[in-house]
C-alpha cells in the first residue's frame, strides 16, 4: 500500500505518465526517472513544452478567478494532475472560501497526493476516474456529495482532452458532461494545438504513444466545436496568454512559443 491507501500494485511506474509529465515541466518534483525522461524527449523535440505548460497554469488560475468572481461556488477540475500549489481549490478560495472542488483523475499516483494534499482541505475531494467514461466521473460517490448539479457548477478540462483521440470521441465525452449541468455553468477548457509549431521536427506524440496516454493536438477550428452550447466569454478561444492577462503580455516570439488555446464558456 502507498502511504495514502492506494494499493502499490495499481500504480504503474514503469510507463510515463501525463499527469506526471506535467508535473516536471511546472517544475515539480512529484515525477519519476521515467517521467523525466519522457518529459526531457518531448522538450528537445518541442523546447516550448515548458513555456507552454506554464502558460497554461497561468491560465487556469485567471479563468477559475473568473468563474468564482462570476457567481459559481463549485467546480468539477478533471484530469487535474500531480497537486500543485495554487490549487484549484486555493484560487477560488481567494475569492470565495465557500467553494466546493471535486478532483477527478486516472492516475492513481495522483490519487494518493490528492489524498495528502486536498482532500485535508474541507469541501474537497477526489475521484479517481476517466473522462473517456463521463457517466462513472458524474456518478462517482465523492463527485455526487460535493457537486450539487441543481446548481452552477465549473467544469474544468484543462490540458485534457488532447489525450483524447478522435476515435474516443472527445465532443461526445463533453456533450455528455455537459448535459450534466444546468444554465449558467461554465466550462473552462484548454488544448494543445500545432498551430504555432507547424515546422517542428520529430513528434512528441511518440513519446506520449509509449506512455499512458498518447497526444492529440488540434487546430482552432478542432477544438471551437467543444464549446458548442456554451456562450464564450470575451475574448474567446485564443491562445492562452491572451486570455483576459493580468500581466503585461508577452512579445510576439514568446507569444509563439505557447501552444495552447483557451477559453472559457458559460452555458446557454
């Protein structure tokens, strides 16, 4: 057993994984020699793997800022990764400590940090589950205590569904979330994108292929469909360092260096 209760034998060190990955390009320490090493690969293909994953975090903590501003008291953050601080849960707290979070991920090594690091916090918890199955997510236990879906709820996909292949079907694993949610809920999405990068020599996706979970980016037009039935706040899907930026933006080199798009949609 893992200090946290995870059984040793579910937890798969000898293989990469995302969750793990992205850990290391924060800067984390919660990763293993084999997640490092994937990691390293994807960065000498991609030396923008590290602004980007940056970017993004930066992002996420101005869209769930956004959100809870805006009115809503909790917030599904699935696929949320090695717990690194500020947290979900910690951000909206600034504005709102009445926030509840439900975390939801696969990676059972996830689960036990979770279980260490936010579970402690009151009105927080954590599912391990799979967005591919969206019915087991909205009808785990500890999603079904903290998340009353009467109510306005965040849903946060962030840095997800690029690991979700075309043949998995990643508009029908949101239709299906989203029809969870009443009027006024938000969907808070980024995603990967080779829009920026179209000269890039080698393919991460290799690296990904031999880790738990291969990689699917996509163009703009590839991933505005996911916002179908959702109102996107200004200024819409954009790359993420543009989204309503609370520091002075970057220049136009390091702008071209994010690959992520981001948006934030509240539904109709």
């Amino acid at each position: 057993m893992s200090e946290q209760g995870t059984p040793a034998e579910v937890i798969d060190t000898s293989r990469p994984h995302p969750a793990r990955m992205y850990d290391y390009f924060l800067g984390g320490r919660d990763n293993y020699e084999v997640d490092r090493a994937a990691a390293e690969r994807v960065i000498e293909i991609i030396p923008d793997a590290l602004p980007s994953a940056r970017a993004n975090r930066d992002f996420l903590r101005r869209a769930v800022r956004t959100v809870v501003v805006g009115g809503i008291r909790q917030i599904l953050d699935i696929g949320t990764g090695i717990p690194t601080s500020p947290n979900t849960h910690e951000i909206a707290r600034e504005s709102a400590p009445d926030v509840r979070v439900a975390y939801v991920d696969n990676d059972p090594i996830v689960g036990a940090h979770a279980a260490a690091r936010l579970t402690s916090e009151g009105s927080t918890g954590f599912a391990l589950a799979d967005v591919r199955s969206p019915e087991t997510v909205l009808g785990d236990p500890v999603v079904r205590e903290l998340i009353d879906f009467g109510q306005p709820v965040a849903l946060l996909l962030v840095a997800v569904l690029h690991f979700i292949q075309d043949e998995e079907d990643p508009a029908g694993i949101v239709a299906t979330l989203t029809e969870a949610l009443p009027k006024g809920s938000c969907l808070v999405l980024t995603h990967g994108t080779q829009d920026f990068h179209q000269h890039v020599e080698g393919d991460a996706n290799e690296v990904y292929q031999r880790s738990t979970a291969s990689l699917t980016v996509r163009p703009h037009d590839g991933i505005a469909p996911f916002f179908d039935g959702y109102e996107l706040l200004d200024p819409g899907l954009v790359q993420v360092p543009l989204w309503r930026p609370d520091a002075p933006l970057p220049d136009v080199d390091e702008l071209r260096r994010v690959a992520f798009y981001g948006g934030v949609g509240v539904k109709e």
